[in-house]
C-alpha cells in the first residue's frame, strides 16, 4: 500500500488566505442593524462559509426585507471592507510560496462572487492559483461539493489527491462531499478533527510536506472464491499466489479456501492471516490487529480482520460466503419465475446476510472504515432492475456501498460478471448458455473507490476440461482500489 502523490491543493478564500471572514461578520452585523436585527453566536451557521444569497435570503426571511436589496447591501458593505481591509492569514503566503516552488498546482475555491474573489485576487497575486471557483461558477455552491469537484477538473486531478484548505464548517462539507482530505483552519467557529480531517490553529508551517502527509493511502482490496481450495486445477496454490501478486491486491477475503489455504498464502507471501471454519479466510501484507466472528463458522458465514495499514491507518475487512441453493439466475433463466417468487427464494441468503451484518455491526468502531467482500451467490439490485435482490439491498440499507457499481455504474456498459469464467454453458449437458452474473463484491462503509474491476488470468478452458488452466477457480475475482482516511491525526500535522 502506497500513500497517494499530492496532485493539488485546493484553497478557500474567505477566513483562510485572507482575514475577511471578519469582514463578512461585521457586513452582515452592519445590514443586519441597519434592518433592525442583532447577530450571535446563533447565526454564525447562516452567516460564515455561506454565498451572500443564503445571507442575504435567511435576513430577508428574518427582518421581511426584500432578499433582491438585502444581497445588494451586503455586497456594498463587504467589498468596501474589502478593499480597505485585506490582509492574508498568517503562514498562507509562504505556504503559496513553497507550493509554487514544489510544482504543486493550486486552486481558489471560494463561495464569494467573481467580484468580490477578482478584488482579493488583486492583492494576493493572481498569478499564484492555476484555478479560480466563485460563487458563480457552478450550480450549487458550498456545502455542495460543486465547487471543490469543478477545481479538480479544471486542474485534471484526482479529488483524493488533493488536500483542501478550509476554515468553516460548510467549506469542510464541500470539500469532504467532494472526496478531498482536509486540513482545516477555523478562523470563527471551532472544527473538530475527524477521520480524513486534520485541524491546525494557523497555516504558519505548514508546508507541502505537511499537506502531502495528510494525503490517503491506496488500499487494493480482492475478494476471491478459491473453488473448493484450488483442488480442481493442477498445481493450484502456486496459481493462486501468481493470481494474487499480479492484482498487486493488499489484503484477500477468501471463499472456499479448503480449510487451509489462507494458512498456505499467507506464509508464501510472508502475509497475515486469519483462518475461520473450512471456508473462511482473510490473507494480509499488513498486520492484523483484531479478529472477528466465529472462528468455528460453517461452510456459510462471515469471518473478519482489522488491519493496521498505516501510521493512523485502520480498516476492518470481512470475507463472507453464502448459500448457492436455490440460485436466482437459474430460476430466472430456465424456469421463468417472476421477480416475486426469486424474492421469497432468497430467504436463506437474506439471513445470512443480516447475521453478517449484526456481527459487522457488533465490532464497528465509528472512525475505523469497513470492507465486505464476499461470494453472495445472488445477483445485485443494481444490475437487475426488474428484480429488488433483497440480499444486496440489505447490505445497502445498513450503510455498505458497491465498490465495483461505484467505479461503473451502468450495468448494461460493464456487467462486471463474477460467475463463471468457466462455464460459457449450463453443466447439465443441455447446451443451454449459463447466465453470467455478478455475484462475488466488494462493499464498503468510509473509503473512496479509486478503481474496481474484475480479474481474471489469462482464457480458461471450460469445465470439465480445467485441470490445466492458469485461473484456478471458477469465479472471477473482484479486486477495489481504495483511498484510506486516516483514523487519526498525524503526530507532526497538529
């Protein structure tokens, strides 16, 4: 796992390069008395971070003043103070200065108008920011991640590559929304530290080192049904390790490991692993810190790890295999049940599921992200529209999000099949075409998907004629690249 190369950093404007949050307080105080109205500690929501229209229109709201004058009155009040009171945050010009210097591109992202951002511009210098995103500029401005996202194209950057720099709760929204890491610098109202956020009083020392720290790291997450231990293929293990090492994957939950697989991996790769059951098993390069589940889980259940993938890096990866019987897709094909019926036929897998879920929940820790990688045996509701699979809406409705759906989404453009590479026709001799489906996933709760996509080693033979194939199994793997939040701060970024 590798921490990811700091593509850009992106700036908000008002309370963080420049000292004009202050201003805006004292603009707003000055319309808001002029219309019979006292500002407090209260307000601040309505007031900092916030587009001069939502001002404006929460004061018209407050006072029965008209918004359309309101707005224009703060505009005046503010960008007189601004013309007479600018002064940048202490740190933030040598900050801008030593990013320059390093090559690292920069962007103003900022909820103020064209106007007002052209006028603080003057005085910072133009020339130091690549980029420029006001107010007027996207469809929806802060806490909609509009902004933030449209400074990373501009800029041909990856979100998770760029560190944002903000002072108020709403830029923090935006530019979190937008998948940045964040160093947050609150000039009015405090901000608290949290997974992916790093907080500093002031900007003086910090440097691009200081921001390319705060960065994620890049997590390739696999999950792989190794088809009752690799037993059908010659030569099974060392195909499976060349499997592994040529996805680069970080950590591997397993299905159908043959009781001894993630044992044998893992001691060959000079990995972590927890074994559960004859089944079950998760393989690691980082180490894992805590075990989850039934250790003596059956042949279906879930089993999970916790890995420490960094300095203030840790996630929990659960391998999960459920029932293959009845199996949607047949009854669909060959027997032409209506979605209702193959709704009812999955009360097995549902609660099976459910009881993964439960024990995900049980060992949740709130700051630490969640992987689930499994074989479900069951299509997904996002690739049949007509039939609500129940067993993936569940894990949906507790919060895990499809990786691989995530990284493409249209169904019909990447059907991303998992089952089977082996198996173009059904094995029961009749010639009828096996339904290829998406069964094998990679969820998860707390990360961003950098890129997921199916892999499979060179063209396999189809069954029965398999013992010589280079892809020892007879699903496809699902491999995720992730990006990490850190779990907690950085000892040398507070």
């Amino acid at each position: 796992m590798t921490q990811l190369p700091l593509q850009a950093v992106l700036f908000d404007m008002d309370g963080t390069l420049v000292d004009t949050e202050r201003l805006w307080w004292e603009a707003v105080e000055r319309v808001a008395g002029r219309l019979g109205g006292t500002l407090t500690e209260r307000d601040q929501p309505e007031v900092l971070g916030r587009p001069v229209e939502h001002t404006a229109a929460w004061l018209a709201g407050v006072t029965g003043a008209a918004a359309e004058d309101v707005a224009a009155d703060l505009h005046r009040e503010f960008a007189d103070r601004v013309r007479d009171g600018i002064v940048p945050r202490p740190g933030a010009l040598d900050l801008l200065d030593a990013l320059a210097r390093e090559g690292v591109p920069t962007a103003l992202v900022t909820a103020s108008p064209r106007s007002v951002a052209d006028t603080v511009l003057d005085a910072l210098g133009p020339e130091r920011f690549a980029v420029t995103v006001t107010a007027d500029d996207t469809p929806h401005t802060k806490p909609a991640p509009d902004p933030y996202l449209a400074a990373c194209r501009a800029l041909r950057v990856d979100p998770a590559a760029c560190v944002a720099v903000e002072d108020t709760l709403t830029g923090v929204a935006s530019a979190e929304a937008a998948g940045c890491a964040l160093l947050a610098v609150p000039s009015l109202a405090p901000i608290e530290a949290a997974p992916g956020r790093t907080v500093r009083d002031s900007l003086e020392g910090v440097t691009p080192a200081t921001l390319a720290a705060l960065l994620p790291y890049a997590l390739k997450v696999m999950s792989w049904n190794l088809w009752l231990g690799g037993s059908e293929v010659d030569e099974h293990r060392a195909k499976q390790l060349k499997a592994i090492l040529e996805t680069g994957a970080d950590v591997v939950g397993l299905q159908e490991t043959g009781g001894t697989a993630a044992g044998e991996l893992a001691e060959a790769l000079g990995w972590h692993h927890h074994r559960a059951g004859e089944n079950l098993g998760v393989i690691s390069r980082h180490p894992i810190t805590a075990r989850f589940g039934d250790p003596d889980v059956g042949f279906h259940g879930a089993a999970g790890v916790r890995i420490r993938v960094g300095a203030g890096h840790e996630v929990d990866v659960w391998t999960a295999h459920l029932h293959y019987t009845p199996y949607g897709p047949y009854e669909s094909a060959f027997d032409g049940l209506p979605p209702a019926r193959l709704i009812a036929h999955e009360d097995r897998r549902l609660t099976e599921m459910r009881d993964t879920l439960t024990r995900i929940g049980a060992t949740r820790d709130d700051h630490v992200p969640v992987v689930l990688t499994g074989d479900f045996n069951c299509p997904s509701h996002l690739d049949w529209p007509e039939v609500a699979w129940p067993v993936t809406k569940a894990a949906e409705e507790a919060g895990l999000r499809d990786s691989y759906r995530e990284a493409h989404p249209d169904p019909l453009a990447d059907p991303g099949p998992t089952w089977s590479p082996i198996h173009p026709v059904h094995e029961d001799g009749s010639g009828r075409p096996e339904p290829q489906d998406r069964i094998d996933y990679v969820l998860h709760q707390g990360l961003t998907v950098l890129d997921a996509r199916t892999h499979v080693s060179g063209t396999p033979r189809p069954w029965p004629h398999v013992s010589g194939n280079d892809w020892p199994s007879d699903h496809a793997a699902v491999v995720t690249t992730f990006a990490v939040p850190r779990t907690r701060q950085p000892a040398d970024a507070v």
